[in-house]
C-alpha cells in the first residue's frame, strides 16, 4: 500500500523520503503495539498467578 503524501508532485517526481516517513510510522506503531501486548500480558500474569511471573522470569 503506497500513501502519496505531497499530491502536488507528479508520480515521477517521488522522492524516498515519502516512503521513509511511512516506514518510520509504521515501525513506531509496532514497536507501540509490541509494547501495549507485553505490558496486557504481564498484567494478566500478574493478577491470575503472580508466580507464574516469577517461573518466567527465572527459566533459563
């Protein structure tokens, strides 16, 4: 899926930029729903069995 983010440019004058800032958007939105999932997780541990979060931690 390709966002073309200044319409006033014509297709030939495309520019890597454009496609770094969606890149970029789309590697911070990850990286923010890798972090929300972990942290729904931990809390899930934590309030059903807080040992369970120990055996987690201390398994080699």
């Amino acid at each position: 899926m390709c966002v073309d983010l200044v319409s006033s440019k014509s297709d030939d004058d495309s520019e890597p930029e454009e496609y770094e800032v969606v890149s970029r958007a789309r590697l911070l939105l990850r990286v923010f729903a890798w972090f929300v999932e972990s942290t729904l997780v931990f809390a899930h541990l934590r309030i059903s069995d807080p040992l369970t979060v120990v055996t987690l931690l201390v398994r080699p």
